[in-house]
C-alpha cells in the first residue's frame, strides 16, 4: 500500500511478472504468461525516424524511417511494462505489403507475434541480443506504472537479427523493478 497525496492509499498487486524473454522463441501471448487480468494496450505505432540511439541499434542512419509503436502492458489495472519498438522503415513496409499486417497501425489486429508475421514476410529472425540493467525511474514511468518512490526499473534492450546480423527490430522495456523477473535458457 501506497499513501498518495490527494488521492488516498494506492494498493499495488506485487505478485512476479516473468517478462518471458526466450531468445529465437516466439512469444507466447501476454496473458497466457501472467494470467487471465492481463492485456496490452497499443497506444502508439506510425513510422517515424530514427534518432542517434535507435539508429545505432538498427545499424542504419540517424533520420532513416523507421516503425515506432509503443505499448502498455497490464496485470489487471496496473501497468507493469513498457515497451517502446522499432523496426527499420523497409522491414515494417515489407511485413505489411506480404501479410497485410501494417505494423505501423496502432489499430491493426495482430493475429500471430511480430516475429511470425517477420518470417511469412520473407525475413529470418534469427538471435537476439539483450542487455538488462537497473536504474530509478523519471518521473512520467513512475506516474504512469504507479511506482512507489525507492523502487527502481528493470531496463531490458532488445536487439533480433537474421543470420547475416542484419537487424530487424530493437525494443527497450521498463519493467517495475519490484515485480519483474527476466527468464532466459540458453542452449548449450
């Protein structure tokens, strides 16, 4: 429980949230992972350029078009992820001239993952790459997931490349970092 000025006592389920992270696995769908109360909202997605970070990531050109969606994931009323994304511009455009899925629609139905949708596009994801860190978070995370003051964020920025290392999509996640959890199994 949480006292908040003006608004009252906040109470903040701290059940985990495994981020369910298997590089070179398709995702399964959110809920099926945390429950039947969780959802994710997609509050943004168009295409957009690329600035000096994303374009780094990318391994393209700062000001390159890209597809940015953002999106919001739920345990039931509560935000407990963040999900920011990119895809080179000719990655998104290709997904949506050969599935008809347009990435860049923030109201386009999502019948599979992206990484699905990826390889019916002709595009072989192949590894990922994903550094996890921790800071505090600004003050627009702490508002919007409700984080107590002293809680820290669990950063995770993910990278997928095809077999070339040509990348196809960079993402940055901010978890709470009193209810995350990474998983990860790696072949041997």
């Amino acid at each position: 429980m949480t006292p908040l000025s003006g608004v009252g006592t906040v109470v903040r389920d701290l059940g985990t949230v495994d981020m369910h992270s298997q590089p070179g696995d398709a995702h399964p769908a959110w809920g099926s992972t945390t429950g039947d109360d969780s959802k994710i909202e997609t509050v943004e997605a168009s295409y957009d350029v690329a600035n000096h970070e994303v374009a780094q990531r990318l391994g393209i050109g700062r000001g390159d078009r890209v597809v940015h969606r953002v999106r919001r994931y739920y345990k039931g009323r509560h935000i407990v992820l963040l999900h920011d994304q990119w895809l080179p511009g000719e990655v998104g455009a290709r997904i949506h001239s050969e599935t008809g899925y347009d990435p860049a629609d923030k109201d386009a139905h999502e019948r599979t993952d992206l990484y699905s949708f990826m390889r019916e596009a002709g595009y072989q994801p192949a590894q990922t790459t994903e550094r996890v860190s921790t800071r505090m978070p600004d003050p627009d995370e702490r508002d919007v997931m409700s984080i107590p003051p002293g809680v820290p964020v669990l950063i995770t920025l993910r990278t997928t490349r095809d077999a070339s290392q040509i990348e196809l999509e960079t993402s940055t996640f901010v978890a709470t970092g009193d209810r995350a959890e990474q998983t990860y199994t790696v072949a041997m």
